[in-house]
C-alpha cells in the first residue's frame, strides 16, 4: 500500500519497463509500492496501439501521464497528484543512421511549499562515446533552455553502464549520485548497476528503501528494478 501521502519533499523514482512485455501488472504493482512523486520511465511501449497499453498502466499505478510522451524514443514520466507538473518534452538525441532512436524527457514539477524543479528521463545508448555524447547533449540543452535552466534539477535512468563509466562521471561531474549503491539489472539475479538518479541544489537527500518493494513482484514485471529517492529542497 502507498505510504502517508503527506511526506516531505520530492520522491523521484525511476524505472526501465522493458516495453510492457513482461507483466504489465506486476510493473504497475511495484510502481504502487514504491509510491512515487514523480516517475521516470525508459522502454516505454511505441508499438501502434501502444498507447492503451500505457494509459492502463496509469491507471493501475495512480499516476498521470500526459499522453505526448515516447514520440521520439522510449523515455516518458508520470506524476502524482501530489504535484503539478508542466506537459513533458521529448527531446530527440542524435544517433546514427539506422541506430535506435534516442531521447530524453523533460518536464518542470513542483509539489506544494516547494520551488519548481526540472526533471529529466534518459536512456542512454549501448556505445560508449554516444552516452557520452548524449549526457553532454543533455546538460547543455538544459543549460541554454531559459525554462529550464538554473535552479533544482533531477536526472534519472538507465544509464547503461556503471559507475566507472564515462558518461556515468560526467553526469556524477555535474550532478551528485542520490540513489543507492545497490544492483539494478537484471531483476532475476541483479549484478550490476546501471540505473540512478542524479541530482542538485537539493538540501537533503534520502534513497528508496528497498523493504518498500520487499513484498512487490519485481522478477516478474521487467528486467530492471527500480531506483527512487527522496529529496528535499
């Protein structure tokens, strides 16, 4: 069951769905049990007719989703109506002729009492100097958005590549590591750690405590698990 909806500051979750081609039902379960403000989502679903597929998901984690997301690539977020959030952005990232499309998302959430932040999904590539290339993208876009630029920021995903990674240390670089140091792939037997949240101009932040999902189907709904913290500003 989700925790007392009153809690302070900003829970930023996020969480690969391989698609929806596991069990839709499972996901939206551990997405429940983690309880997110904001979730942060990779694979999401593009196959035509997708779209009931996802606004189902929705409904069963009791969060929103703007349906102007994945147009580009596979990143999108929800929200909790415990904040207001702007219409997310898809933001295309170059990629080679034929290569996978390549996105992130972006949206500007706000809870109450608190000031605006901008949070951001990606999915990085499986070649390394495009991650790096894309979390460059990434930073600076942000940096030159006048309705993004300055103030609170969260950047979350699948990372695909650990914490010795390139793109891992420029994100680290200019972001702090707030998720935990636990594995996060694959979910059946989890060795390595290639999904986390990154953040600044927080005041305290807390990770996910993984006795929330402790009871939650997590083999069964993808082939990540979930990342989330708790951040207050």
């Amino acid at each position: 069951m989700p925790e007392n909806t009153e809690r302070a500051g900003l829970r930023v979750a996020s969480y690969n769905l391989r698609g929806l081609k596991d069990d839709a039902r499972a996901a939206a379960a551990v997405v429940r049990a983690v309880d997110p403000d904001v979730l942060l989502l990779q694979e999401v679903p593009r196959y035509p007719g997708s779209d009931y597929a996802i606004s189902a998901f929705a409904r069963r984690t009791g969060l929103l989703w703007s349906g102007r997301t994945r147009l580009v690539s596979g990143t999108g977020m929800m929200t909790s109506l415990r904040v207001r959030a702007t219409d997310s952005q898809d933001r295309r990232l170059r990629v080679g002729l034929g290569e996978n499309p390549r996105s992130w998302t972006v949206a500007r959430v706000q809870a109450v009492g608190l000031e605006p932040v901008t949070v951001v999904s990606v999915h990085l590539s499986l070649k390394e100097d495009q991650r790096v290339d894309h979390v460059r993208t990434v930073l600076s876009e942000l940096a030159a958005a006048p309705d993004l630029a300055g103030g609170p920021l969260v950047v979350g995903g699948d990372v695909n590549e650990e914490a010795d990674g390139r793109a891992w240390g420029v994100l680290s670089g200019a972001l702090t590591e707030v998720s935990d140091d636990r594995p996060t792939f694959p979910a059946q037997k989890p060795h390595r750690r290639i999904d986390a949240i990154f953040a600044r101009g927080h005041r305290t932040a807390v990770p996910g405590d993984p006795r929330l999902v402790a009871d939650a189907p997590l083999e069964q709904a993808t082939d990540h698990l979930p990342v989330w913290v708790d951040l207050t500003f």
